[in-house]
C-alpha cells in the first residue's frame, strides 16, 4: 500500500519521510564530498593536514569497488562520513514531524505532500548543485581545451596535451553562463519540464529530481566519466515518474518534441559554429563585429518571445487574488472557478431572502450579477488556457472543457434567479414566500455540496487518482445527488401551493413559480456539473 492510500497517510510519511531522507542526505554527502571539497580535500593532502586525499576522493583510474582499498572508488571514509549526515539529517526531520501540528492542512495526501515540500527542496538544490558542477564542465571543457592550446602554443609543434589545467576565470565564466541562461530561457525549460510532460506534486518531485541527480553525480564519477545532461536526465526522470501512474499520465507529444529538439540541437549548433567560424575568419577585428551582433540577435529572440500568453496568465493570477496565491495547476483553478460559483449561489440567495422579506435587493441582486462576471471571466481564462495545450492534462482536454462548462451553468442560472427578481415583487403569500426562501436555501447547500466535491477533486488530481480518493469523490457526487433531489421536493411542494393559491394573482403566481424553475435549475446544474466527475471515478 503506498502513502496516499493509507488509513493515515500523514502519520505513515512522519515514519517513511525520515527513511527516505537517509539515502537522500547519504548520497548528498557523498556528492559534497566529490564535487564541492574536491578542491579542499586535495589542498588538505597537500599541506598535511590528511595523509593521502585518496582516502576521501575516488582515484581517477585502476579502482576497484572495495571501499577499504588503496584505490577504491567510494573511499570507506567518504562513505562514514555520508552516512553520519544522513542518519543526522533523518533524526533532525524525524524530531521536527514528531509534534508539527497538521490540523491546518486538509486530512489525507495535503499533509502528506506538505511534509514532501521539505525533502524537495533538498533536492532540488542537490539538482542545482549538479548541474553546476556536471554541465558547467562539459562547457568549459572543449574551451579549456582550446584557451591552453593557444596560450602555450602547442599548435605549432603539433603535439597536444593529454591533461590540460582549467584557469579559474574560466570556472567563473562558465558559472556566469548557466546562470545566465537561467535567468533568460530557463523558465521556458522550468515550465514545460513542471507542468508539461505530466502532473508534478511535491512526492514526485521528490522522486525525480532525487534520482536524476543521483545518475547525474555516478555518472560523473571516474569509473565513468560520461558527460551527460542534467536537463535530458530530469526529463527522463520526470517521464518515469509519470509512467509509474500509467502511460496515459505522460504527454508523449511534448515528450517528442523535446526529444526532437535534442537532436536538432546537433546540427543546428554545428551550423552555427561553422557559421561564426566563416564570419569571424580569424580575424580579431571581426570577432568583435560578430559577437555582439550574435548576441543582440539572441537577446532580440528572447524579448520578442517573452511575452507570450500573458493575458491569460494575468487573468489566472487576478482569478486566485482571493487566495492570496497563484495556484499553478488546472484543477486547482478549476476549484477556483467553483468558488466563484458557489459565491454567485450565496449572493442570489441573500437576494432570495430580501426579496421575499419585501426589503429591497437590487444591491444583492447587483452582487449577484458581478459575481457570476467574475466566474466567467475565469472559465474564459482557463479555457483559453487549455485550448492553448498551455496545461499538461491527466484527462482529456474536450472532457475537462465540458466539465468546465457545467460548472459554469450553475452560476449563470444564479444569476437568472436575481434578474428574475428584479422583474417584479413576489406572489405576496406569505407561505409561498416562505417557501421560495427554504427552495433557495436547498439549492445553496447543494452547491455548496458541490463545491466541496471540487475542493475532492482538486485534492486527488494531485494526490496522483488514488483509490481511496475516487471512492470518496464517488461518494461526495451521490451526496450532491441527494441535495439536488431534496430541493427537487421542495420545489414541487412549493409549486404545487402556489398554483394552488394563486388564483386570486395569477401573474404573480406565474412569475414566482419562474422564480422557482430558475432555482431548480440551479440545483440541477450542480447534479449534472458533479455527475461530469464520474469518469474520473471509474476510469
């Protein structure tokens, strides 16, 4: 059974958390050691502080994988010294999940992931850390290479070094570079790797950015030696990740054009090598000419392409103001727009009840009207969004649309009940009125049901569609059934009375009993809106 399944998935991941820091931190510790001390343990070597640095750093050739030989390639100090900062970094998660307090996240996976947030983070700066150290180097190797080649002057004999030292204003460099790179296109690469391929939460992320830095850093070590990509690694990571799901949860279009452009990438860098190498001739002066129109060209790209679909994502962020938050996820905007919805519900409602109590409810009625504006301009965003392949979807885009779509009615037919209102003063029976008022007041708990069975679903898209989530969402959708069929009993009820009653007003009568088939509309448009979800439960 995994986590998410659990009984009690929060207290399952306080005990699993721990363990899965452990191997987290030990291969961290190992990847400290090798990348970032290299340089001091070998100092350390140097100046007698240790006897032999290859008591802590792999040898460069001829190891064996004993880790208390001479020439091991995981030394057994290393190896002490990483498990020390795994078992201290498990006891510390260990002791800080003891007592933190959960109450405040929704029970099940939200506590769990909140939990994941942790380690993620973690590994995400192991990720960063070995990008830095792996793809830094296969930059500034070739022009190592290159730079030593000139300034000793080994061309002109001939012969080349096997080794070549690496200067260290050109460490700087190449670690300028990347972050230059990130700063620019990164979010491109960022955004589609996140949101693209598949569904990211924070225990997937875990997952693939763990093991994407740990093939990165055993690949790096000298029984090895392959230069590989961090960016080709956490993409197949991400891509396992979502396969552990099945093969429907990986976008396999945006799978093939990264992998199309990989290849792509070949030929088009050597055509723009040789296309520099032409240009600039040798000839200094034209490098100068060269580079900066080379880059202007690049930084023109970049500015021109920066902007695109900021509309929508403006409209998104303005739809999540109340939150205080920009929630990145379709679903999570979905349950957005159900808020909104739900908002549109109570409005009409307090209008109901003004209006049957004789006050004056054209502000409610106003209210109403600008909430259900304020739902559409959602909906309008999120299906421009989704139109626009903008979102990675574990379900189809057409199916999606069409929840949405109902979704959308709910609110629209709350607003017809306040316009409804506005036309005329109510049948003036007092019971009828009364009635009309608990019609409403069944209709908002449905939508309110409703609302909750979003919030459901919202949870289990990224909770990853566990079992124990679509039983629930199940159950949730037959409970919008049941309040959408007790509103059903009100309104014939009410109905009935005031055909009954109002003969002596007959076109009052007529226009409360509208009154009454907008708000069964309304309860109906919640039924059919929930009942959307069910191929989600059963598929």
């Amino acid at each position: 059974m995994s986590i998410l399944d659990a009984d009690d998935p929060i207290g399952r991941s306080r005990w699993l958390a721990p363990i899965f820091a452990l191997p987290t931190f030990f291969t961290l510790g190992l990847a400290l050691q090798f990348k970032a001390l290299k340089g001091f343990i070998s100092r350390a070597a140097s100046e007698g502080w240790i006897e032999d640095k290859n008591d802590w750093l792999p040898v460069k050739e001829n190891g064996v994988f004993n880790p208390m030989a001479e020439n091991a390639w995981f030394p057994i100090n290393s190896l002490i010294v990483a498990f020390i900062i795994g078992c201290i970094a498990s006891f510390i998660l260990w002791y800080v999940l003891r007592d933190y307090d959960f109450k405040k996240q929704r029970e099940g996976f939200q506590g769990v992931e909140k939990i994941f947030v942790w380690l993620q983070i973690i590994t995400a700066a192991y990720v960063a850390f070995a990008h830095g150290a792996n793809d830094r180097s296969n930059a500034i190797g070739p022009m190592a290479a290159v730079y030593d080649i000139l300034s000793s002057g080994a061309y002109l004999n001939g012969t080349l070094p096997e080794e070549v030292a690496v200067p260290l204003w050109l460490v700087l460099l190449g670690s300028v570079g990347i972050a230059v790179g990130v700063v620019t296109w990164g979010w491109r690469v960022m955004e589609t790797i996140g949101t693209k391929i598949t569904d990211i939460t924070p225990t997937r992320g875990f997952a693939a950015e763990f093991g994407a830095a740990t093939t990165i850093l055993i690949f790096s070590m000298p029984f090895l030696a392959v230069p590989v990509s961090t960016t080709h690694t956490l993409v197949g990571s991400v891509v396992g990740v979502g396969l552990a799901g099945g093969a429907k949860n990986v976008d396999f279009r945006v799978f093939g054009k990264i992998a199309a452009s990989w290849v792509a990438s070949l030929p088009a860098a050597g055509f723009g090598a040789v296309t520099l190498y032409v240009a600039m001739g040798s000839d200094p002066l034209k490098l100068i000419v060269v580079l900066p129109i080379s880059f202007l060209l690049v930084g023109y790209v970049i500015w021109k392409t920066s902007g695109d679909e900021i509309f929508v994502e403006d409209a998104l962020a303005d739809a999540g103001a109340d939150s205080g938050k920009y929630d990145p996820t379709v679903f999570e905007l979905f349950h957005t727009h159900a808020e909104a919805v739900e908002e549109t519900v109570n409005h009409m409602l307090t209008a109901v009840k003004k209006s049957a109590s004789g006050e004056d409810a054209s502000e409610e009625i106003n209210a109403t009207i600008e909430a259900e504006l304020k739902a559409d301009d959602i909906k309008n965003a999120l299906r421009e969004k989704v139109s626009s392949k903008g979102w990675k979807l574990l379900i189809d885009s057409d199916e999606f649309l069409y929840m949405l779509g109902r979704q959308d009615r709910i609110a629209d037919y709350a607003q017809n009940v306040a316009e409804q209102l506005s036309f005329r003063e109510l049948y003036t029976n007092e019971e009828a009125r009364k009635m009309v008022i608990e019609m409403a007041e069944a209709v908002q708990k449905t939508a309110a049901i409703y609302e909750d069975t979003v919030l459901h679903l919202r949870d289990l898209t990224l909770s990853g569609y566990t079992k124990k989530g679509r039983t629930e969402l199940r159950e949730l959708i037959h409970r919008v059934n049941l309040a959408e069929h007790e509103a059903d009993l009100v309104e014939s009820r009410a109905a009935g009375f005031v055909f009954r009653e109002g003969v002596d007003d007959p076109l009052a009568a007529v226009h409360m009993y509208r009154v009454l088939q907008r708000l069964d509309d309304v309860a109906n448009s919640c039924e059919d809106a929930a009942n959307a979800f069910l191929p989600i439960v059963y598929n």
